[in-house]
C-alpha cells in the first residue's frame, strides 16, 4: 500500500516532487504524489487524506499540531514573481481585492502588507483565479502559482509580494513547507523529500523544457525562474522569516491564537 503525500500543482514544486515519478529509486519508494491548490491541500492534510503536504506557512500558523519538514521549503529571497497583486487604482485608494480562492499563504501576506506598508485596509473576496473577471468584480486582484507568474499586468499597479516583504522586514519568505502530523512523518517520508529536494536542484534544464510546453511560455522563462527566483532551502533565516510572518498575522488579526517565537516545530526538534 503505498503512502500519499500532497503538492501543489505549480511550476515551482517540479523539482521537489520530480524525483519520485521519474527515478527507480522514487517509483520504489512507495510513495505517490497527489496534486491540489494550497487551499485544497490542508482541507486534505487535517482530513488525513495525505500523510504530509506541501502546503501553505500559514498553514502551520492556523493549525496548531503540525510539524515542519526540515531543510525542504519554498521561498523567495526577493522578487517572487508568482505571487502578485494587481490594480486598477493606486494601493492607499484601493478599496476591494480579490482573492485567487487558491491562496492561504500569499492572501494573509497581502493583508500584512497593504496594511503595515501602504495603510491600506480593503474589503477582501474570493474568486477564481481569472484576472480579468476579478478585476470587474474588485479594483485589485492577488494571483499565485503559473497563472500569477504569466499575468498581464499592463497598465496595472502591481505588487511583487516576495519583493514588499523583503522590504518590510530584510528577510526572504517562506511560501509553503512539508507538513504533517509528526507520528505521520516517518524517517522514509523525511529522508525521501529531502532526496528529491536534492535530486530535483540537478534537473532544472530538463524540467525547464518540459513545463514551458505545458505553460506556453519560452524555456529560459521557466529556467530562469527555478534557478534565480526561487530558493528550496529551510535555515536559520527562514525560520526567522517564518517567525516573523506568525508574528504579523497575529498582530493584524489573522491568527486566533499567538505562534510563539520558539513554538516553530521542527521535525526532530523538541
């Protein structure tokens, strides 16, 4: 009976989860990988559905009793690319956003943003990700994952969220790590994520070429993409950005219970 772990389905996951469906060692490890939305992923994760998941940082804010992955994330240290906002307005005088329903991570970065950087504090709604229909529904839209990363954003105001973080608080941003309940995160799951993760960094070209296939986008966009803009690590600055990130969500109301600054649990790690 093999063992289900879930990711998202994005551009940015091929190197984590590439391992496992395109290696012997990975097809006999026994685990198989299931696709979802970030969204969709912690419904998966708190129904026990899926032994761990890739899955949204909020996520093990809003959750207490998850343990994190050690050494596998993914993060930004700057520009993100991925993880944009749109509008048709200036920030300060926009007053309603859509939300990519997709999005837990990314939508409570928005808010710590708009309202610590811009002392904006707009009605939020969810929509489907479509940009021009939430922007007939909303001055602006949050997008993530493929379709926040091809967005037109001509004559549009746009906010890189990875880059407004860096400014906010000179760390990178962790967007999502491997989560589980611990009893679940049995050394075979954690040795063989962090294999993959390992595995996944030597294979950018080959992954380039295949996904800008799928997206319609040219090779050195995708290749580009997963060398320079992302970052696949978990250290000690990512545990502080992480840190950081549950102190804001709960300072700006996101949050129903305080994470404490030493409470970020990592596998192993008491």
């Amino acid at each position: 009976m093999s063992i289900v772990i879930g990711s998202v389905p994005y551009l940015n996951e091929k190197p984590l989860t590439r391992w496992f469906y395109h290696t012997e060692e990975g097809r006999a490890s026994g685990i198989e990988v299931v696709y979802a939305v970030p969204s969709a992923l912690a419904r998966m994760l708190a129904a026990g559905e899926i032994a761990a998941a890739l899955v949204s940082s909020f996520e093990y804010f809003r959750t207490p009793g998850y343990a994190i992955v050690p050494g596998v994330s993914i993060s930004g240290q700057d520009h993100i690319e991925s993880v944009r906002a749109f509008s048709r307005l200036s920030w300060r005088k926009t007053e309603s956003v859509a939300l990519d329903t997709s999005s837990l991570t990314s939508a409570a970065l928005l808010k710590i943003i708009l309202a610590e950087q811009q002392d904006s504090h707009p009605a939020y709604l969810h929509h489907a990700p479509d940009l021009e229909a939430m922007l007939r529904a909303a001055d602006a839209a949050l997008l993530i994952g493929d379709k926040g990363w091809l967005a037109d954003d001509a004559g549009l105001n746009t906010l890189d969220l990875g880059h407004a973080w860096r400014r906010l608080t000179g760390l990178p941003f962790v967007y999502a790590v491997w989560l589980g309940r611990a009893e679940r995160l049995t050394p075979h799951i954690v040795e063989s994520l962090s294999r993959a993760k390992e595995w996944g960094r030597t294979q950018i070209d080959a992954i380039a070429e295949e996904e800008a296939s799928r997206l319609n986008c040219p090779a050195q966009w995708c290749r580009h993409y997963l060398s320079e803009v992302m970052d696949y690590e978990l250290g000690e600055e990512h545990w502080r950005a992480l840190e950081t990130f549950g102190a804001k969500a709960r300072a700006n109301g996101l949050l129903p219970h305080a994470p404490e600054a030493a409470g970020v649990r990592v596998l192993g790690v008491s």
